[in-house]
C-alpha cells in the first residue's frame, strides 16, 4: 500500500496545510466536547507548523483547552531546563505561547533515575490508553528513516522504552549541543506499535536531505530497517512533503 503524499512548493506552505487539519481536528472534537489527543515530534521539521498553531491561537481564538499531548520522545539522561530538551523545546516553542492545561502535557521523563524508566514507560503507555488513545501523531523522520527515536531495527512490537542511539542520529542532532560527545547516548522513545496506534499519522519531512529516506518509506517494501516504511500499513497516514523531500518519488 503506498502512503499518500501531499507536495507544497516549500516547508512553510506544507506546515500551514497540517497546522489546518490539527486544527480541524481539536475543532471538531470541541464541538462534540470531547478531548483531542495529540502525538507532537520535536526536532527542525514541526518548528514552523508550531509556530502556526501559535499564530492560529493568538489571532483564529484557537484552543487548546480540550487538548492533550503525548510528545514521542527525549533524550536520556536530560535535565528537563537543559537547552537541548525537547520538555525546554515544547515549552519555548509551542506551549508556553497557548491555553493549553499543564496537567494534560507529557513528555518523558528524561531526569529519572535509570531504574525507575521501565516503570516510567509502562505509564506513559497507561497514560496514552486512559487519555482514550491518540487522535492525531506528528511525526518528522530522520535521516535513516527512524520515527520517534525508534532507530533501524526496532520492532514493530515496540512500546515505550529507553533506546540507543545510532552515530549518525547523534552526528545529526549535534548541532544543539556544544560538541559530539555532549550528545545523549540513549533516549526514551515511544514504540513503534504505540505510534500505529495512533488513529491518524501525518509525516512531515522537508529538504533536499531527505529525500532518499523518504524514497524509501514510501516506494520499497516494509521493513524494519527503515522504521517510517512501517506506516505503509497504517490506514490513514499521509506524508506531507515539500518538492525537494519529494524529488525521488
Ligand atoms: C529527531 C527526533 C525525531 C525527529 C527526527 C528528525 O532526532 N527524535 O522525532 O523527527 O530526529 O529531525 P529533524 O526534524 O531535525 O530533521
């Protein structure tokens, strides 16, 4: 089953198109008083549909009040107020900027101690299943097709839990740290079966860098090794892409 992809002229138009259909989303449950749950990725990729959700908040009356947000991942170990946080990232870029409630804001836990992260993960799953499971999950994609921080090779089986992570994951992230080995060795990631879960996938991925993984989740066959080729059996993933992540489809 090839995965719908939607392609914009550019990143900016592409987060405006899913910035419209979360915000349709949260509208629509509002109408029916019911919650919305949302998946959110960090990362360069959702800065500017973040920033548009603000925008949408601040000048559409936007709420947030009925939402609820399970973010996919964090780096292991991590203070939460350490800039390279992604519970830092969420706050400055998205949360601190609209209504929504504190207590329906998760993210993992990234100061535990390590003995007490299996736990940790085991509610985190608990937390996503009595919030009523996942409307709707963002997702970037790295360069080698992991999702979240489920890396090649990660079961499609998996829940939430502490991962490695590759060289090159780290090499690619290193531009929020001071040098390499500043960079987090291990993350807390939700699984992939957590993330198929969600009722409805969007994959955003932008830039000429891209587009070979893109190619590859979207056109070769299923595989583990290429963690984001898993959408292909979800029944309502899209990607949406500007035209130069897209230029090997
Ligand atoms: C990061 C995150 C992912 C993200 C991906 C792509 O390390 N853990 O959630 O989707 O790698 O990152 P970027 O958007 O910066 O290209």
């Amino acid at each position: 089953e090839k995965i719908p992809c939607f392609i914009f002229p550019d990143m900016n138009e592409g987060s405006y198109y899913a910035a419209k259909i979360i915000a349709q989303t949260i509208r629509e449950k509002q109408q029916k008083g019911e919650n919305c749950v949302l998946g959110l990725a960090t990362g360069s990729t959702p800065k500017v549909l973040y920033n548009e959700l603000v925008r949408m908040h601040k000048e559409e009356g936007l709420s947030f009040k009925n939402v609820i947000t399970f973010n996919l991942d964090e780096y292991y170990p991590m203070e939460r107020e350490a800039m390279q946080s992604y519970y830092n990232y969420m706050h400055r870029i998205l949360f601190h900027h609209i209504d929504i409630q504190a207590k329906n804001i998760h993210i993992p836990n990234g100061e535990l101690p390590k003995e007490q992260i299996k736990q940790h993960c085991i509610e985190y799953e608990k937390q996503i299943e009595e919030a009523g499971g996942i409307d709707l999950q963002i997702l970037g994609i790295g360069n080698n097709g992991h999702i979240g921080f489920n890396e090649p090779g990660s079961s499609i089986h998996s829940k939430t839990r502490l991962t490695n992570l590759e060289n090159s994951t780290r090499l690619a992230n290193v531009y929020e740290f001071a040098n390499i080995s500043e960079v987090p060795r291990l993350a807390i990631t939700m699984g992939l079966s957590t993330i198929l879960k969600a009722r409805k996938v969007i994959l955003l991925a932008w830039g000429p860098a891209k587009a070979p993984v893109v190619q590859r989740a979207v056109e070769d066959h299923m595989s583990e090794q290429v963690p984001a080729s898993l959408l292909q059996q979800h029944n309502d993933c899209i990607f949406i892409l500007d035209s130069s992540a897209a230029a090997e489809l």
